[in-house]
C-alpha cells in the first residue's frame, strides 16, 4: 500500500489510540506520532460486580447460566466509537486528506460503524492487525507490504 506524504495513519485497539502523519514521501516514509491515547481497561472478571445468574427449568431438573455484560468488552467498543469521533472531528476540519487505519479485526469492525461519511471518502485502506505497541519505522514497513 502507498504511504503518500502527509497521510495520517490511525493504529487503535481496545485500550491504545496512535495517529500518525507521515512526514516523509512514499519510498521513504517518516512517521511522526501526533497523538496518542490510553484507556485504562481491567478484566471482565475485575469489572463485574458478581457471578452470572443461573435460571431453573420449570419442567426438569436442568438450569441454565445467563450470559452476563462483558464489561471489557463493552469499554473496548467505546474506546473504538470514540476513536471514530477523533477521526470525524479531524476530517471535517481538513487535518488530513488521506488515511489508513490499522486495528485488530474486532476493533475494526467497531470502527466501521461509527465511521462517518467524511471519514470513508478520505479511507486509502484499513489493514487488520495489531500493531499499537509496534514502533513507527515497523509500522510504515507493515503499510507498505499491504
């Protein structure tokens, strides 16, 4: 994939945003971070207040566990939908005209809901996988074998 100058790069998980801007050109690419935010996210099992309740059946001696709130899950899908708004915010002000997100699978999906218009139109690619604890020369070498 082109890393065309001045394109920004979003890397985003669950707990960790990265945005980038490359400074150099697209044969020798320089990313310089731009921003960078953390979310403090404990276990599900740290979240929840107590164990799963449990339902008997009326006509048997079986029961069954309800599935309860995952609220890791939930603070991760947050994280993604704020992510988003970070990126509306600095489209619709012009802060960049290309962009290339890179983010696990699940997280990338949470994001393509809450992308707004103006974001797609300035979408070059979305690559899928992990790479906020990568360093940016790993991350413009990942870009470019995309």
């Amino acid at each position: 994939m082109d890393l065309p100058n001045k394109c920004e790069i979003c890397v985003v998980d669950g707990e960790k945003l990265l945005l980038l801007v490359n400074q150099g050109d697209s044969d020798y690419p320089n990313l310089e971070v731009i921003r960078k935010d953390t979310q403090d996210n404990p276990s599900d099992g740290e979240q929840s207040a107590n164990r799963p309740g449990r339902q008997s059946e009326s006509t048997g001696p079986r029961s069954y566990a309800y599935s309860d709130t995952d609220f890791h899950q939930l603070a991760e899908d947050r994280f993604a939908a704020d992510a988003a708004d970070i990126l509306y915010k600095r489209a619709h002000s012009g802060k960049f005209d290309q962009l290339i997100v890179i983010a696990p699978p699940n997280t990338l999906g949470e994001l393509r809901k809450h992308y707004h218009v103006s974001v797609k139109n300035k979408l070059l690619g979305e690559i899928d996988k992990e790479a906020t604890n990568l360093p940016p020369d790993d991350i413009s070498k990942m870009v470019k074998a995309a």
